[in-house]
C-alpha cells in the first residue's frame, strides 16, 4: 500500500483521521502542538493499532524529540536559541554567555556568567596522557579524523566516573567537553602543520584563548586582534546550536542508549565531516577556487542547475531555510569587517563570491527552488582570511556546535521515559529462501 492509498483528513482541531482505503478503518491521530511552528501528528500509536509504519527517509516531516534549545522558521528565515533571534545574540552577546543560555535556557546574570567562564577555563587542559594519541596519525591525516579520534578518546579518560543518569556530573560533562574541544581542535591544528602545541591559559577569555593555541609559536609573544577575535566569537555563537540538524541527531541518537558522552560528541563530529552538512564551508573556497574568476560564473550557474552533472553550488540551500538563512547576513557583514581590518577589501574571492551570490539569487531556478546562501557561504573567506587553513573550516564549526550538541544530549537525557532512538525501514530487500552449500551454488 502507498501512502496516497491512506488520505488524511482533518476531522477536528486536535486530531486528524487516518483511513486505511483497504479496510475502511480509521484512527484518529493526536496533534500536539508547540509553543511555536507547525503542529505534530503523534503516531506513537500508528503501529500498534494499523500495524503500518510511516515512510520518511531523511526525515524530511519527522519530528524526532521535545525541544525547547533552539527554533527555527525557515520560511522565515527566523532563528532563536531558547527564544533570542540570532542577530541580536551575533551582535550583543558572546559564545559563551551563548552556550550558558543554551545549555542552562535563561541568559545569565552577571555572577553565573563569570562563574560559567572560569569553570570553563579551568577545564582546558587535556590530560597529558592524551597527546600520545596525536603522535599516532600521520601529520598530513585531515583535522576532522584527528578530532574524531581524539575526542573519542576522551572518553576512555572519563569513563567510570561518568554517571549520566546525575545532573550534577552531567554538568561537569558539559563544561569540560566545552572547555577541551577547543584545546584539541588548536592541538589539531598545530600537529598538522609540525609546530609545538600551546597549552591553553586560564587568564584569557575562552575565544582569544582558542586563536592564542591555534596561532601563537613558543619563541615570541602573541598580540592578539580584537576584530579577529571577536569575529572568531561570532562565528562560534552563529554555529552553537541548529535544531535537530544531521549531527545533532546522530549525537541524541548515540547518546539515547546511554553511551558515554564523549563518545556521544565524538559521533556528532564524524556526521558534521560531511560536504553535505559542517564540510561546505570548505567546498565553497573549493568551489571558489574552482571558477576562479567572474567570467567563469555563468558556467558554474549553468552546470548548478543541470540534473546531470553533480555539481552544486556550495554554500546554497538548506533543508530548512527556504528564505535567506539569518546567520548567512550576520557572516556577510562580518566578513567585510574581518577583510576591512585586514587590509585585504579587494581579496579576489570575496569579489567572486558576491559576484556569484548576485548572479543565482537572481537566477529563475535559484528562485524557484528557494535557494539562499546558507552560513557557510562567507564562513569560509573569513576563516580563510584569519589564516586557517580549509581543512580546519570545519573542526572550528565543530568546536562551536559542541555547544549545541552537548545542550541537546543534556536535554534528552534528562528527560522522563526516554527511550533508545529505533527507527524502522522498508525491507525491499530478499524474502526468506534457503541456504545454498558452496558447492551447489551456480
Ligand atoms: N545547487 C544547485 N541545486 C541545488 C542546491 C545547490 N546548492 N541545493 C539544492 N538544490 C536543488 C536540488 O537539486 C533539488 O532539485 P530538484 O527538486 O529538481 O531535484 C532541490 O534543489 C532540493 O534539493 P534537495 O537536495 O532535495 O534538498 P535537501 O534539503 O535534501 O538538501 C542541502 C539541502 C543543504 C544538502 C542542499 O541544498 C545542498 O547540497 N547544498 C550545498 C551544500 C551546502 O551548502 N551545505 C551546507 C548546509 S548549511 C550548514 C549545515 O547545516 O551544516
């Protein structure tokens, strides 16, 4: 039976009907409705009373928890952590009062916010024991593997004395997966390029830090940049939380059978590796690379649009935004300040990349499909310009969204009767038949 064989009408406000044409029986379904966004029909029961169960590969109309982190309308283009629209959190907030609100729900108050940041500080430091596991991969292995790696490791550090089930420890958890990330994401850095690690420090706020690890050397004094580090802040803010996003999900799903959580994060980072998800900040420099030159862009539009060809433009579209994505404006503006103070105005991708923002947003296609630059679009020019390499554009969205994951695997597991994540499929697969001997087989 196909799905159009099971027409749903709505019956009345808080329910719809299902109606199965083969039998004539009918269920009603509950809806349940958020403080926000489209109402959910819940089909916890659809099983055990029609015995079918619903078909949604990518789960493109599946809600798949309670939330109350983080609210996305992408008709919109609306974005809110714990009901604060991102641009107002971009320009007046920082990463992490950011992270204190997602993982906590409230803002904090002056006192919290402090206390916050120092048991955050006084967590950066690895366990020395922990750079033996660097040494171990090739100096050319990408960021991303080291992160998964190392991060996994993590939790053979901390794995007794991990009791998920206490807030308390839950809490100790998420401050130190905060804190250390961004110290192994810099130790990445730094093994692959053959330089010294630097070890965090406790007087710096957490983003300046980060940029210290990342680009200080050991032989001379490190003067940080203001512009820098408050641009590298907001990029981490822009990417801490986004819903129930591909990684997110995978770190709830890892997480719902009680695994440990730094296991758990470790998930979250192999599925943001991906092109199609944290990769595509570095596909759009690719990409860039690529065209290479203004003339060269009509080319690029056209192979976009043909069904034949697997190129996509990079840093477009999103499963969600059907409108210009938020943090794709706050990025844009951040990347002229960022070039500004780099003295680097005339920096030829940057010219290719507005050039080609101009060109598909008034492209028929672009527009009919609603496809937007997405935050990942300007991300990469500013990374770039900072002086990161591609490779390591997506381990600092890692960094970043270990906030949002972190917040999400906290809510899910603090939640009553949560239940290990089990979905089901459509089996197309052979029917029963029987076990051939080798010598039998044709
Ligand atoms: N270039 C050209 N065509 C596109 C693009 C694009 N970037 N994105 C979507 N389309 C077309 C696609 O071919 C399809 O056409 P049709 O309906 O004729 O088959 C239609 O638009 C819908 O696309 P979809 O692949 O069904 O949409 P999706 O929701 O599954 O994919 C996406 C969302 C983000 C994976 C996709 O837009 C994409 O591949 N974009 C480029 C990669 C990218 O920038 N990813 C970063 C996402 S934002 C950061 C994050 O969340 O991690």
């Amino acid at each position: 039976m196909t799905s159009q064989a099971i027409p749903m009408t709505k019956k009345n406000a808080d329910s719809v009907t299902l109606i199965d044409n083969r039998t004539g029986k009918s269920i009603d379904l509950p809806l349940i409705k958020g403080s926000a966004g489209p109402n959910l029909i819940d089909i916890r029961q659809l099983y055990n009373e029609t015995g079918y169960f619903t078909f949604d590969p990518g789960f493109t109309s599946t809600g798949s928890c309670n939330s109350k982190i983080t609210y996305i309308d992408g008709d919109e283009g609306v974005l809110l952590y714990r009901g604060y629209p991102i641009e107002e959190l971009a320009e007046y907030s920082d990463f992490m009062e950011t992270s204190y609100l997602l993982i906590y729900g409230e803002l904090p108050t002056a006192a919290q916010k402090k206390e916050f940041e120092y048991s955050v500080v006084y967590h950066s430091m690895v366990h020395e024991q922990l750079i033996n596991f660097f040494r171990g991969f090739r100096r050319d292995a990408h960021p991303m593997a080291v992160m998964v790696g190392v991060v996994g490791a993590l939790s053979a550090f901390y794995h007794e004395h991990t009791d998920i089930q206490n807030p308390g420890e839950r809490e100790i958890v998420a401050h130190r997966i905060i804190a250390k990330i961004p110290t192994i994401a810099a130790m990445a850095y730094k093994y692959s390029i053959g330089q010294p690690f630097i070890y965090p420090r406790n007087d710096l706020p957490y983003t300046e830090n980060f940029i210290r690890m990342c680009f200080a050397v050991p032989c001379e004094d490190y003067r940080s940049n203001a512009v820098i580090t408050r641009a590298m802040d907001r990029i981490f803010t822009l990417h801490a939380d986004h819903e129930q996003n591909a990684s997110t999900s995978t770190v709830r799903l890892a997480g719902s059978s009680g695994a440990n959580p730094y296991a758990c994060i470790a998930s979250g980072i192999a599925c943001l590796w991906g092109p199609a998800h944290g990769g595509a900040n570095e596909a759009v420099i690719n990409m860039l690379k690529e065209i290479g030159h203004e003339k060269n862009i009509p080319e690029f539009i056209r192979r976009a649009k043909d069904k034949n060809d697997p190129f996509r433009l990079m840093g477009f579209g999103h499963r969600v935004y059907k409108n210009y994505d938020p943090r794709a404006k706050v990025m844009r503006k951040t990347c002229h300040e960022v070039l500004n103070e780099l003295g680097l105005q005339n920096e030829p991708l940057m010219r290719l990349a507005i050039e080609l923002e101009r060109v598909a947003l008034e492209d028929p296609y672009f527009i009919e499909k609603k496809l937007y630059p997405n935050v990942d679009f300007y991300s990469g020019i500013i990374l770039r310009a900072i002086g990161f390499p591609a490779s390591m554009f997506t381990v600092l969205f890692a960094v970043a969204r270990t906030v949002g994951w972190i917040a999400q695997w906290n809510e899910m597991t603090n939640e009553e009767n949560q239940k290990i994540g089990r979905p089901r499929q459509l089996y197309t697969g052979e029917t029963r038949r029987s076990f051939v001997p080798v010598n039998k087989r044709k």
